[in-house]
C-alpha cells in the first residue's frame, strides 16, 4: 500500500453540512422539577459534523479540499466557517434564505451522551441553482468528488450533479442515505453502512459471505453504480467490484466509544486515496483503519497522517496523557518482538487484561543488533511495529534507541514519559532487574511479570531454523 496521500489533489464535497456541539459535565444529582438528571455544564465544544466533517478529515490528512454546502444566515455559519477554514478547508457556502445552519447539540456526563436536541430545517425547497453553479466551478481542476448525503435537502437532485462530474471525468463517491440509491446511478462508488444496505436492498440476513456477496452484487448492478463499499461494524467492509471476487477485510477497531462520523472519516479518507492513484482496495484498506481509530475516540474526530501511518513518541505520549485524564489503566511493556510469535501474542494479550490500553516500547533496529549481535533484526522497525499494530491487544507502539544515551538500550526514558500505570515483563525477569521498576511505584504504581510459554522465544525459533537449513543443505549434498 502508498504510505503517501497527496496534498495537491483537489477534492470537492457537496452535502449536508452542520454544526456539531457539545456540553459537557457531571451529572450527580436528579432535578426536584421532574425525574430527570442536572447536567452541570463544565465545558462545551464545537466541532464540524456531516459533510464539513468529511472536509475536515480530509484538510487533517493534508488534502486539499473545498466544501460546498447550504448554511443559514445565523452565529451557528460563522462559526462552523471559521473551523474549517483554520483547518485549511475551502469553503463556498450558499446562504439558504428559508432555513437556519443544522446544529446537533448534544450533552453529555462521564463521556455518555444524556440527550441530543437537533436544530434544523430542509434545503430541499431552497433554490438550488446558485449551487449547480459553484459545483460547475469547481469541477474543472478537481480530481474527485464527495456527495455527503444525510438526507437534509442539499442532494434533492443529485442526478444533474453526478452527470455533470462523469462529463469532467471526475469520480464520484457518495455515502448514501434513504431506500433509493438508483437516485445515485452512474457515480463510481456508494458507502451505505450495513443497516442502510439492508434498507435500500431488501437483504435478509443468511448464512455466510457467499450469500451476501450474490445479494450486494445483483443490487449494485440494479441501481448502476460502478462499486459498492459496505461498511459492517465489527464485522469489517466488504467491496464488491464489477468484474473482481468481494473483498471482505476485518475490523481495524480496538475499542469502540463513538461511532460518531465514522462515516464520514471513511468516505473522506476513500476520496483521499484514490485521488493520490492508490486502488480502490487499498483505499478501503487505509479507510478501515482510519475508522478503525475514529470510533476509539469519544465525538466527531479527524484521523492524521501520524494516525494512520505512524506518528512520533511525543504524538503517542500526547494521547496516552488524554486517555489517562480520561480515566484509563495504562499497562506499559517493551521488547524487541523481531519474530512475533505465539508466545508474544499471549502475553501481550494478558499484559493487556491488566488495565485499559496497552503501550509497547520497541526496539529501533540499532538497538536489536546491539543486543542481540549481526544479523537480527530479522524484520525491521517498520515491519515489527506494523505487526504490533495489528494486534488487538496493542494500541500504541514507541520506538527507543536510536539516540546516543549511554541508555539508550533500555525503555527507562520512554518510562519516564509515559508514566504507565503498571509495567510488565516476562516471569524470566524479576521485580527488582526491570528497568523502570523503582520510579513506577515510587509514583504509586503497580510492577507486574507473566508467565511465558515455555520453547518460544525468537532466538530458540531461529536457531531450529538455522539447524533445519544446515540438515537440508546437508541432505542435498
């Protein structure tokens, strides 16, 4: 897959737009006027939501992005304008003369949404042609477009517009709403998540991928669409092409807070990737995983470059921080995990019952080779932290020892910053020889060692290795 999204590629959204806001505090004690929770107010918060929250995925990518939309004449426009144009989206807005800028305000209380109050109106009956013209406009140096659809008027008639995009040659990606998506015939992708297939199709669920696959690919081929992405939960995506199998991948999830604009950060980051040449398959890919993280995060967020392809120590401590403030257990571990095997992937996954989010301290590769002499690692920096990623059990991975600190091959700095709730090892350790041990509970916390299997250890796999090449060699002579 590019580890690279371009930063020159123009992508032009046009949806519903709308103003996310939040109110935040505790909720400790039942109102003497009715039964029901006082919410004392601590905070509160804006942020983009609809399709400005897909302008905003993709300006946090880097892209370069222009956002079309209706807002009211009201406070609740300047202030969404001036979010998204601090994060670097272009905005072109038309001002309805009938409706007001959508604003969903939530509350909420220990991270749990109390209640949601919705402000809003229908685009439907305002003037379109103001917007069939900036969207001409914009066409022509575009290199996609986003049709954000959430059923608030400003897709009415969005056959003119998808007509207008295939004229120009620019691919169109829509995520869907309603039961009719032979309204979004001709555009070359549709992003329904699964409930919303269900409803559009008829899909009854039955036993296997096989099913779902005949079913999707007789409705894709009923309402014209080039492809359909159906976005599943905890079940994953599934693609189904003109030509190509399905492809079904996985869930990149860990955890799940808030599936707040989940979809959105998939279109957004779909649009992204094709327009910087990456296939349609691993753009879903880099999708999921952008989904993936989102819906690890409580409200409407925005996925980085660092995110997605890996990020700095400094970026990693900045989240460990937030998700301490927010009340998680910190379990920290470290090792060179050169060959993952089964042995390393019980272990993280009992580190990992010990508290809320686990962080791993790797081992650069000049770090490996010193201590473990030439030829290791066998896998590279990159390589390992991709594969710890990749574990459920893991949610971050910070590299050490490529600075020129006489300790520079021990995690005791890394230590220091993370400040970990409780810090494990292997049982063939002992509390008092694990670095970092005396600052973590002179801080009050908690020194723990696991058990390992016994016969798997990275050095024991390669030395049968080395013993199975040198018998074969010897066979064959």
């Amino acid at each position: 897959m590019a580890t690279m999204l371009s930063t020159d590629r123009k992508i032009v959204i046009v949806g519903d737009a709308m103003l996310d806001r939040y109110l935040i505090g505790q909720a400790n004690r039942i109102s003497p006027e009715a039964p029901v929770p006082v919410l004392r107010v601590g905070s509160s918060r804006e942020v983009p939501g609809g399709a400005a929250n897909v302008a905003l995925n993709i300006a946090a990518l880097g892209g370069n992005v222009t956002l079309i939309c209706y807002v009211g004449d009201d406070p609740d426009a300047d202030c969404l304008v001036r979010i998204l144009q601090d994060a670097g989206v272009r905005c072109r807005f038309v001002t309805a003369l009938h409706s007001r800028t959508i604003v969903k305000l939530r509350a909420l209380s220990m991270h749990q949404q109390m209640l949601r109050l919705d402000f809003e109106d229908d685009f439907a009956c305002e003037d379109h042609a103001k917007l069939q013209e900036l969207i001409g406009e914009e066409l022509g140096d575009a290199h996609a477009l986003v049709l954000s659809d959430y059923a608030k008027g400003t897709l009415a008639d969005v056959a003119p517009i998808i007509a207008r995009a295939r004229e120009a040659g620019v691919p169109t990606i829509v995520d869907p709403k309603g039961s009719d998506f032979s309204r979004y015939a001709g555009a070359q992708i549709i992003t329904p998540n699964e409930s919303e297939f269900r409803q559009a199709s008829g899909y009854v669920a039955q036993e296997g991928d096989a099913a779902l696959e005949t079913h999707a690919r007789a409705f894709r081929d009923a309402v014209n669409v080039e492809n359909l992405l159906v976005t599943r939960g905890e079940r994953g995506m599934m693609l189904v092409r003109p030509t190509a199998p399905a492809r079904f991948i996985a869930t990149e999830a860990k955890d799940v807070f808030d599936v707040t604009g989940a979809g959105d950060t998939v279109i957004g980051v779909l649009a992204l990737g094709l327009a910087s040449d990456m296939s349609l398959v691993d753009a879903m890919v880099l999708a999921n995983r952008a989904a993936g993280i989102v819906v690890g995060r409580h409200g409407t967020a925005a996925v980085t470059h660092e995110d997605l392809f890996g990020g700095t120590a400094a970026d990693a401590v900045t989240e460990i921080r937030a998700a301490q403030r927010s009340g998680a257990r910190i379990v920290m571990t470290n090792g060179c995990f050169d060959v993952l095997h089964a042995g390393h992937v019980q272990y993280l996954e009992e580190a990992r019952k010990l508290g809320d989010r686990l962080v791993v301290a790797l081992n650069s590769d000049a770090s490996v080779g010193r201590l473990k002499g030439a030829g290791r690692p066998v896998n590279s920096f990159e390589h390992r932290r991709a594969v710890l990623m990749a574990l459920r059990a893991v949610d971050w991975v910070i590299g050490f020892g490529d600075d020129d600190d006489v300790d520079r091959d021990t995690p005791r700095a890394i230590i220091s910053r993370v400040a970990p709730d409780v810090l494990v090892k292997g049982a063939d350790y002992t509390i008092d020889t694990i670095v970092g041990a005396d600052e973590v509970m002179l801080r009050g916390g908690e020194v723990r060692t696991l058990d390992l299997v016994v016969g798997l250890s990275t050095t024991e796999l390669l030395r049968r290795q080395q013993t199975c090449d040198t018998s074969v060699k010897e066979f064959g002579q």
